[in-house]
C-alpha cells in the first residue's frame, strides 16, 4: 500500500516519523524538550486523524485544537490568541496545520476501507462533498447556514479556484492543496494578529495521507519555519 501513497505523495513519511524528526530539528537546533513545547494543531476533526505521537511526542503540552472540517482553523482569531497566550515562557509555540486525503490499499484516492466496516468510504468526506458541489455548479447561499457554516466555506473556498481544480488529473489531490493554501493563510493573518507568550513560534504543514484501517498514516511535509517573536517574519526554514 505504501507505494500507492509514494505514488500520489513520493515524499511522504510515516507520521509518528514526522513527528519525530519535527522534535528532533526543535531538540538540536533550540535545545527544546517536548515539555517546552505547546502545539497547536489545526487537523480535521475525522476520527481517523489521531495521529501515531511516538514516546516524547506525547510529553508536548496539548494540543489546542485550531481546526475543523479538513483542518482549515476555523476558531479564528479568538482561537489563537487563547493558544497564544498559554505558551510557557521558556518555551515555544508549535503551530501544525494539515487537510488530509485517504489512499485504499488498492489504490483508490480519496477513500479508505475503516475499521468495522465492509467497503471504502470518503476521506476526507467534507472534501468530497465540497468538491462535488464545486463540481455540479450548485449555487450556495449569500450567507452561510448556522448550522452548516464550516462545509460552507470548504465549498467557498474550492469555489473560488474551480477552473484549475476540475483541470487537474486528480481533482481531489488538487482540492486538497486548495484547502492547504487557504489554511496558511488564514493561519499567517492569524500568527500577524496575535501577540505571544515563550521564546519561540515554529509553523509546520504538511498533507497528511490516512490509509485502510491498521495501515495508519503518513504525512508529506510543506512548510518549517520559525518565525520572529514581535515582527512575525520568517527567520528560518528547516526540512527532514
């Protein structure tokens, strides 16, 4: 099954691996312990996303829970600032946003087989049911229904880039870098907006891949940066 993740997503690590090696740039580089380390992730609220923390990922402090449908932050600026502000003062913000796209161990993007049940369903759902609006044309409301608001603005935000997400050979692959671009910068006007406690704020992103039931998950990384405490400007890059 790994293969047909490569195939979609060719840089794509194991995520107890990713957690791992993003703890392991904080160690070296900042002499960081999890314990100094508050993160904050925005993931979609699918079950299937509890990701695999090995050991000394799970002594971090949270996590704040940023996120909503397909992981887009949808808590805003309320949100971050309450995050913000709970930062040890010897310590840094870790900040991970991610949507997330499922590969069947057949190859099938989009789906995953769960666990208890007899055939693939959707992954991320609230994805494919936006992308399927998108592309049947439905015509949504002009303010969003309160008792779907955040399917709404997936659907928006798809809206809003329709003719380069149905040109691309796998429209849901696109729709999902679609959500990721969205989610930065809601989450960089967020970081702007927002005064900090600690030392330190590290943003990383990633595409996280779900697999059939018992494969567990992978996540391909996009973005790992530190940012300036005050000015909020990239100060370093790192990778793995």
């Amino acid at each position: 099954m790994q293969e047909f993740v490569r195939q979609f997503y060719p840089n794509a690590i194991e995520s107890g691996t990713f957690v791992q090696r993003t703890l392991d740039v904080l160690k070296n580089e900042y002499g960081l312990h999890p314990s100094q380390i508050l993160l904050a992730h925005s993931i979609c609220s699918d079950d299937v996303n509890a990701i695999a923390y090995p050991e000394e990922g799970r002594q971090m402090l949270g996590p704040f829970n940023l996120g909503g449908l397909d992981g887009y932050p949808f808590v805003g600026l309320t949100g971050m600032a309450a995050f913000a502000h709970h930062v040890p003062d010897d310590g840094a913000a870790l900040i991970f946003y991610a949507p997330h796209i499922g590969v069947t161990a057949q190859g099938e993007l989009g789906k995953i087989l769960r666990v208890g049940q007899p055939a693939p369903s959707s992954c991320c759902g609230a994805a494919v049911a936006a992308l399927q609006q998108v592309w049947d044309g439905v015509e949504l409301p002009a303010s969003p229904p309160d008792d779907n608001y955040q399917q709404y603005s997936l659907v928006r935000i798809l809206q809003a880039q329709r003719e380069r997400i149905l040109a691309a050979k796998y429209p849901l692959q696109e729709a999902t870098e679609v959500i990721l671009e969205a989610s930065s910068e809601r989450i960089d006007h967020m970081i702007r907006n927002t005064s900090f406690t600690g030392k330190y704020i590290f943003v990383v992103s990633a595409v996280i891949i779900n697999g059939d039931r018992d494969f567990g998950s992978h996540q391909e990384l996009r973005r790992f940066e530190r940012l300036d405490l005050e000015t909020k400007e990239v100060v370093a890059t790192h990778t793995f």
